[in-house]
C-alpha cells in the first residue's frame, strides 16, 4: 500500500482535507481517534492507566476523565512517561492493524497530529501538511471550536513551527481561504500524484524516459534531499554505512536536470540485495539489469546497484555502491571539489549545457559528458590531495 503521513497544526483544517481524500478511496487512519478507542470503557488501556493513575481518572459514567488524566501525567517528566509507556504500545498495535486490513493497492492516509514533533515523517512514501496562518486557525479555533483566544494561541504555540513542519512537508497545501481552493489542490493532488505513485510502486513500473533537460539550481533541492535520505537511513539502518546526496543537485549554483541523486554506501553488494525489495516497497524501485560505473584507469567496471523514485512528481536516482571500488568516495569527492572551485563548477556548466543540447536521451548525455568528468576526477584528486579532504 501507498502510506501518506498527514499532519497540520491545529485549526489548519486537517479534517477538510482527509475528507476529501477518503472520498476520493483513501483508507482514514485516524491516530486520535485510536489513541481515545484503546482507552474505551473495558479496555486494556483503561485498565492500565486506572492501575497507574488511579480510579479518579475515571467520571461517574466509568469513561476516562481526560482533564483528570491530564493534570496526574502531565505534572512531572516521570509520570508523562508512564502515560505515553501504558498507550503507545496499544496505540502503535491497534494502528498496525488498522494498517493490515488496507488492500494491496490501498492509499492508507495516517493522520497524526504530532508526525513532526514525533519524528515519524520517515515512515511515510509521502507526507502531506495542511497550512493556514496563525490568525486564521485562532479565528477558527474560537468560532468554530469554541476555545478562548488564549487557550489557542497557547495551542498553537505548544506545537511544532512552519519551519519545522515545512522541513518534512512533501506536499503542503494552503488551507487559508475558500475550501474549495484546497479542496481543488487535494483532487489534484490525488489525480496526478497518489494514484500514479502507488500504482508504480505496486506494479514495479519503470520510470518514464527523460529528456536531457537542465534547469537552474533550485535552492529548495537540499531539503528535498534531506527528506529522502531520512527515509533512506530508517531503510538501510544497520546495513548502511552512510547515506548521502550527491551529484549535481548537491552543488549551488550548477543548473542539473531536476533528478535529486543519493547515494546508499554499504560493505558488499550482497547486503544492497538483501534490502532490495524493502526500498522498492518504500517507493525506491530496484532497476532492472546489471549497473555498473565506469573504472578510473582501466580494469573490471565497478559494479553497483540502482534504484529509482517512484513518486512522479519527486524524481530520485539512488545509487547503491560497495566499499569494494572506489567509486563511492569518488562520488562525493566530485561534488565536494565542485561546490569548492567555482571556476570548475562553470565549466562544467558548460558541457552541461552544449551537451544537453545536442543529445535527446539522458544516456547519450551521459556517455558524452564522462569523458569530463573522469578528466574532473583527476583534477579532483590533486585537490584533495592540496586540501585534505576526505570522505
């Protein structure tokens, strides 16, 4: 299945958008609303926290009386811990098998207040956050909710911040005017990205063939770097020795096609097999054939292994080398000389730009600007040499 992580802060306007995708077929996996079930009169859950907090946590009606859980768990660091020990365990649980009864080409859409403040973007083929300014949540907070312009503002204050939810945010939707603005943006969204994303992850399909296209350097590159090599890390965490963003997309200034390039370092290809079908579920396809890099200086090529991005609007090479070649370290140390000596990063602008022109496929491309580059590797080495770099 397609896992889509869907967060906002509070008054956003979350609820819009997850209704609008569960008409479209999304499968709602509501964590607050499980977080309240695992605690239902005759539950496990209530009966742990009765033990911990004792019985007046409960209200006259045998229901959990939250106001009286809040002001137990959350006076100290040790009892909120206590708390989030007793309902995490059932909640994670009750969601795993929420998750398990979505068929193999569901979309499950995860809704989760705290995804930023809980780490748990990595998780997700995708995360979605909804958006609205901080007045226009307080309004909606007090006339629709009926808090105090106090107690909403101390809300939104206790939360995670734009910068912080707009570091995970894969797709952000601007929930600040008329529904249907956003409600248009989620159809869209929909249409052209979720239904084609997990369709290629589910039938393995290979992605398009590109066209030699540069653009300008997009500034926002790193942080949608940053959020696939999270996922990367969790995926090849303990298998992995390093994961990295490499290639053109990782030097300001040097226009690139716009395909972000990673790199996954292990001890032995025998490991990337055995994480192989794991990246492909998680929306990193496994290419078909033998890939393999160009030795520097003659002998056997450099064998690798090469997964592609599955989600169509977010194009992503990963590249998969072993310790055994040196082509790993070379990938860094090429980029890490580009983004140090303007001068060459110019150049190769250059035949980048003659190159891209002249060729129709990204493979004739390719082959026509290595010759550059293995001269650049040579360069490169010097340069670490003078310098010092290592990887």
């Amino acid at each position: 299945m397609l896992r889509v992580g869907l967060s906002g802060g509070i008054g956003a306007g979350k609820s819009t958008v997850a209704a609008r995708l569960v008409e479209h077929g999304a499968v709602h996996v509501d964590a607050d609303a499980i977080a309240r079930e695992v605690v239902e009169p005759g539950t496990e859950g209530l009966a742990k926290v009765v033990e911990a907090f004792g019985a007046d946590v409960l209200g006259e009606d045998g229901r959990l009386n939250r106001p009286a859980l809040a002001a137990k768990a959350f006076a100290d660091e040790d009892s909120r811990r206590l708390l989030n020990g007793i309902l995490h365990p059932l909640i994670g649980a009750r969601t795993a098998e929420r998750m398990a009864e979505v068929p193999p080409d569901g979309i499950v859409l995860h809704d989760v207040p705290l995804l930023v403040e809980g780490g748990y973007a990595p998780n997700y083929h995708l995360v979605v956050i909804v958006d609205a300014p901080v007045e226009t949540r307080v309004r909606r907070l007090t006339e629709l909710r009926g808090m105090s312009e106090a107690d909403a503002r101390a809300r939104i204050k206790a939360q995670a911040g734009d910068e912080q939810r707009r570091a995970v945010a894969d797709v952000w939707l601007d929930n600040s005017g008329a529904a249907e603005d956003v409600l248009s943006e989620v159809d869209r969204l929909w249409r052209e990205r979720l239904v084609p994303f997990e369709e290629n992850v589910r039938l393995r399909r290979p992605r398009p063939l590109m066209p030699p296209k540069l653009v300008p350097y997009d500034g926002t590159w790193p942080a949608q770097a940053a959020r696939a090599l999270a996922r990367l890390r969790l995926l090849t965490a303990g298998r992995a020795l390093r994961v990295d963003h490499i290639g053109s997309t990782s030097v300001p200034g040097l226009p690139a096609k716009d395909v972000l390039d990673l790199q996954v370092t292990v001890s032995t290809l025998a490991q990337a097999d055995e994480f192989a079908d794991v990246l492909s579920d998680a929306g990193f396809l496994r290419a078909e054939g033998e890939w393999w890099d160009d030795p520097q200086g003659g002998g056997e090529r450099w064998e690798k292994r090469f997964h592609y991005g599955a989600d169509p609007a977010r194009p992503v090479n990963v590249h998969v080398r072993s310790t055994a070649t040196p082509a790993w370290r070379l990938a860094l140390l090429f980029a890490a000389w580009l983004r140090a000596n303007p001068d060459e990063r110019d150049a190769y602008a250059e035949v980048k730009a003659s190159l891209a022109k002249a060729h129709a496929t990204v493979d004739g491309y390719a082959e026509a600007k290595q010759s550059w580059v293995n001269e650049g590797f040579r360069r490169a080495e010097e340069w670490a040499e003078r310098t010092g770099w290592s990887a």
